[in-house]
C-alpha cells in the first residue's frame, strides 16, 4: 500500500468520526415545546430537574382531581395538554421535556370519567399537565389515569419544581386534601377484578340498602346484641378512647345458610348512615389489604367479609392460607381504630381452628340459627303482609315446617301468589295450603335443600349445600 492510498484511508477515517458526531449531536435530547412552556412556568430549565412520582390507585384518582383541582382555585394554576399521539402515553414526564426524537408540544387535555358514587361521576384529568403554585413557588405536574393495557395499574402524579422540600411539602398538602374530599368516604364500597386479571382492583360503589328493624326476624336479643357490638361501640369512642379503651372489633355471625345474616349485615348498613363500608365476598377477600387500607383512612367504617370459609384455605400471595391474610389485616389496624370486621360464616368449624389460634381477633361470634316455631310465625306473617291470609293458616303453616329458613317462608308465600292467579283467583288460605303441600312433597326434596332444608325438616349438612350466594344483588334478601 502506497502512502497516496493510506492519506486516502486517513481522509475516510476523518470523515466518518465527524459524521458520527454529527449524529450523535442531532440524537443528543433537545428540549420540546412542551419543555419550554414548563421550564417558562418554573423560571429553571426543567430538563434539569429531578422527576418526583406519586403513585395512587386508579379508584383514588377522582380524589387526587378534586385536590389538585382546589389547589388551583386557591393560588391559580393552568392546565394543559399533550400532542404527540399515542407516544406521549408512553413517555414519562422527564421525556415529554426532553426528547431526542419527539417534539411534544402543548395539546387538548384527555379526560375520563370516573364514579363518584352508585349513580354519580365525575370527568377527571387522565392525561395531563398542570402549572400550579405552592407556598408561593412554581409547581408543574403531569397527571395520568391508570392504563392497564399500556402496562400502568394505577394512575400516577409526575411532579417537578426547583426546590425538593416545596415538592414535598405539595405531595403532601395533595394527600391531605385527598383524604378530607375523598368521594369514598362514608359510602359503600365493593372490589372486582379487572379485565386484565390482575390481583389488584378498583372500587366500585354500591347503593347503601335500607332494611329495617321489623325486616330481620331473629331470635330475641340477638340483633340487639349484634347492633351494640358494632354500632353501639362506635357511638361511644371518645369515651372509650379517653379510658383507653380499643374500639375495633371483630364479629363473627355464623349458621346455616338461609338463616339472615346477610339480611342482618343489610339492616346493620342501613342504620350506619356516613360510615365507610368495604363488602368483601368470596374470592374478592384476596383484596383485605386494600380494604383495609380504606377502612383506616376513612373511619368510621365496616368491613364485611362474607362467606370467610371459603377461603379459609385458599393461598394468594403467600404460603401461607387467605384466611391469615385477614387475619393479619386486623392485626395491622390500631387498637383505637374505629373500624369493625363483620364475618360470615355456614362452616363455623372450618374457621374455629385458626381463630382459636389466634385470640382477640374476633371478640364476638353470634349464632343466627334456623327460626324456632316463633321466629317461622313471624316470618310467615311477615312475607304474607297485605295477603288475605288468616292466622290460624299462617300458625298451622309454621308449625309444619320445623326445620326451614326464611327463604323457604319467602318462596313458599310466592308461589301462594302464583298458584292464585294462574287458576284466576283472589289469594286465599287454600292457596297456601296447597303450595305447601307442594313443596313438602318427596318431589320436591332438591328445591327444599336448595331452600335451606332437609326433606324431613332438618337443616341441610353444610358439606352438601353449594357456597351460599352474597345475596346483596340477589332478590332473597336471606
């Protein structure tokens, strides 16, 4: 190789560094409009400015809106979009400044609705940026819905300033104002799964039900007893507090299947009018953490979790069974919490073990047992109220069926109805006779351990009755 040829290599060499450098000038990140509208707002380069995030749960969202939303109001504040298609999604905020490749510049907002209660939304902020002032120092914040497909479970607060200790101070005057405007607070709550699976949910709400004293047909003493416990004790906390006394609690309500504790926890609801309650059924118990996350931040309130023997031995996250889980819940709570955990049960012997294992969790567990002669008396009339009914066939009606639930009672006055009208005739004491005999007959024997009851009156074995349903959707309010 002649020295004309390596000059030639060298000039080559030269020239591919300097087109390197060329390149890699163009890809270094420049600021975006978007940029300079928020460097603008914070009176700093914001492309060197340290990104804070905030995390909350998506079903929080409408509550961090409402407070950033206050915020505004008080020392004034801007709110703008993003341009940029679906990217800006995918970007965090230090990338929606700074972009090598993007050009992210001010655009239309993106908003979403979120419930505010059973038949209220309101439209939040799901994508956004917001120019605010706090303690007299710029803020600026991008504000983000949840986005499961896009890999995001819980929407998220970006937060910049100049000053680390006016962005602390910020994050938690959001916080504040979170918990005292919450829209969860005081209603009642139930948790579903999401469409993507996942083990986290969002809250959905639930109408507040409205069953009175003369709808829950149980022993004497007993609903008293239950009402005090739970009700009763919240009513007294400050006295309480100041002996030093703990105000959670845990009831545990157990019997056959059929028997009203649904219908009990109902008429326990409707009389906590501005508690916060969380309804737990089921496999939805594997979200206790959230739901106990809820109850203490908005006391007072009331955990239900119904139909606990079913997973008693289900495992979630750990090894250890979903039933320790709850338990561990209550452990997590302060002793003058004011939140009660009302359980029930069909299979009170699958539960006795780990809570006898574990004393003080539950401090009252109450029988609500099949209705004696009396108790089958007063639901008969109850169901047959506004009926052309006499007594004498209500009581001989009670007598024959020793052994049924109130959803026995309650179908049996329903097909009284309809056996009336389908042969065209006012409802009558044959009527219900003749539904009786119909539901006792031995062809009858699966309807009747579907109601509750063996064939020959007896309770149904709790092993061969399939879980018992919620009952909150349902129309047998037992």
């Amino acid at each position: 190789m002649g020295d004309q040829d390596r000059d030639l290599m060298r000039e080559v060499a030269r020239y591919l560094e300097h087109v390197n450098a060329l390149q890699q000038q163009e890809l270094r990140p420049t600021r975006t409009p978007l940029g300079d509208l928020i460097s603008e707002h914070l009176n700093v380069d914001a492309a060197q400015i340290a990104v804070v995030q905030e995390v909350i749960a998506d079903h929080r969202l409408v509550d961090a809106d409402i407070a950033l939303e206050l915020i505004a109001a008080e020392a004034g504040g801007r709110l703008v979009g993003v341009s940029g298609g679906e990217q800006r999604l995918h970007n965090s905020m230090a990338e929606l400044v700074s972009n090598a490749y993007l050009r992210f510049a001010p655009g239309p907002v993106d908003f979403a609705e979120r419930a505010t209660g059973p038949a209220t939304s309101r439209r939040v902020v799901a994508m956004g940026v917001r120019l605010l002032m706090h303690e007299g120092a710029p803020i600026a914040l991008t504000q983000r819905a949840a986005s499961e497909q896009m890999g995001r479970p819980s929407a998220v607060l970006e937060v910049m300033g100049a000053d680390p200790d006016v962005v602390s101070s910020f994050l938690a005057r959001v916080r504040a104002l979170m918990v005292e405007h919450s829209v969860l607070r005081g209603q009642v709550l139930s948790f579903t799964p999401t469409e993507f699976g996942r083990s986290d949910a969002g809250a959905t709400f639930l109408n507040r039900p409205i069953v009175t004293v003369d709808d829950v047909i149980l022993p004497e003493g007993v609903l008293d007893e239950i009402v005090q416990h739970v009700i009763g004790i919240g009513e007294h906390r400050e006295l309480l507090r100041a002996a030093g006394q703990h105000l959670k609690r845990g009831v545990l309500l157990y019997g056959p299947p059929g028997t009203g504790k649904t219908l009990t926890i109902r008429h326990l609801l409707t009389r906590s009018v501005g508690t916060t309650v969380i309804l737990l059924t089921g496999t939805s118990i594997r979200f206790i953490s959230a739901a106990a996350e809820i109850a203490r931040t908005f006391q007072p309130s009331i955990v239900v979790l119904e139909d606990i023997d079913l997973v008693a031995m289900e495992r979630h996250t750990s090894p250890q069974p979903l039933l320790f889980e709850v338990l561990e819940a209550l452990d997590g709570l302060d002793g003058d919490a004011d939140v009660a955990f009302v359980m029930t049960t069909n299979r009170v012997e699958v539960l006795e073990r780990a809570l006898a294992e574990r004393p003080g969790r539950v401090d009252l567990a109450v029988e609500v047992p099949l209705p004696a002669l009396g108790e089958r008396e007063r639901l008969f009339r109850h169901y047959a109220h506004g009926l052309d009914l006499t007594d004498e066939t209500l009581t001989a009606a009670a007598a024959r069926t020793d052994g049924v639930t109130g959803s026995f009672a309650k179908e049996l006055i329903r097909r009284s109805v309809l056996l009336a009208a389908a042969q065209g005739e006012d409802m009558a004491d044959a009527h219900l006779r003749a539904a009786l005999d119909e539901l006792m007959s031995a062809r009858r024997h699966l309807t009747r351990r579907m109601l509750g009851t063996e064939p020959d009156g007896a309770p149904a074995e709790p092993d061969d009755v399939g879980p018992a349903s919620f009952g909150w959707f349902a129309s047998d309010p037992f």
